[in-house]
C-alpha cells in the first residue's frame, strides 16, 4: 500500500532546510528517520471511499556529506556505508525514545530547480522502495527568488510496477507532529 500522508516535525523541517541552504552550487541530501503507521480504522478500512491509510512520521533527520567521488554537483548518492549509520542513529534512537525509529525516507535539494523529481530521482526513489514500498522522498527547492517559492517541500512516491510505474504526489504535513 503506497503511503497517504507524510507529517514533518519542525525541528526536522529546520534542519534540512539549513542543509538545503548550505550550498547554491551543489545538491544535498540526508535521510528521514520515524515510522509508518496505518491511520485507517478497523471499522472503516475496507470501505472503498475511505482515502487515508499509510502515514509516514518524520521526527528525526541523519545528515549525510557528499561523497567525494560523486559524479556530478546535481546528482545526490547514499553510500551503503551512510545507510547503515543511519539505521544505526535509528537503533539508538528506538531506544533512547521508546518508540521504533527506522530511516522511512531521504530528502534533497533542488537549487535554482523546481520540485519536479528529475527521472533519476524517481529512479532512485524506485530502487528505494524496491526494499520498502512505504519509503517516501522530500524535495526542497532552494534559492529560487522570483521563480518558484523557495523552501516549499513536496513528496513524490512511485507507484509499484503493476501500477505503470508513474509517480504518486501526496501532501507533506509540515511541523504536523509537533
């Protein structure tokens, strides 16, 4: 089941708003730690109108430098090496919270582009969710003065295959946990 809604603490949102704005010459990128719940009721969830389900819950953020190698100042790359310190920090964080934590998600910028995923985001976000079909992306379009509004988060999730392989826009609730 592909993911509804995604709410965003503030916090969260700050940080990778910051990250977003450290650099105007190159994208960044860093990964979304929470959870997925299903917010559908056992009453109400096999009834067909019904439109909630999967919630994704950011409340954390693991921050990630680029790789030195990469191959271009547009294009973003997770080392298997960063995901896994990153599901370490979510270890941690299941423990010192009392709550599971996972990385559920990754996030980029967009300097002086818009928030249209490019084909190699969907892609990326494809292969994502090859391994997690809840695992969502944030993109943040930054330093666009006059073009689009800077800093303006928006989710993109691409459908499994038997669905044609098309993306899924859904509504980021910003600072919606808090």
């Amino acid at each position: 089941m592909a993911v509804a809604s995604v709410s965003v603490t503030s916090p969260v949102l700050e940080v990778c708003m910051s990250h977003a704005l450290s650099t105007e010459t190159e994208e960044i990128m860093g990964l979304l730690l929470g959870d997925v719940v299903d917010t559908r009721t056992a009453a109400n969830k096999n009834h067909k109108d019904y439109t909630e389900g999967l919630q994704a819950r950011v409340w954390a953020v693991s921050l990630h430098r680029r790789e030195q190698g990469a191959r271009s100042a547009q294009r973003v790359e997770i080392s298997p090496e960063q995901l896994a310190a990153a599901s370490e920090e979510a270890d941690r964080l299941s423990k010192e919270l009392g709550v599971e934590t996972r990385v559920i998600g990754w996030y980029h910028s967009h300097p002086h582009l818009a928030v249209v995923p490019s084909t190699v985001d969907v892609n990326t976000q494809a292969m994502y969710q090859q391994m997690d079909s809840g695992f969502v992306g944030l993109i943040l379009s930054v330093f666009n003065a006059g073009r689009v509004v800077p800093g303006v988060a928006t989710g993109r999730q691409a459908l499994e295959a038997e669905k044609g392989g098309n993306a899924h826009n859904f509504m980021v609730n910003m600072g919606g946990l808090d």
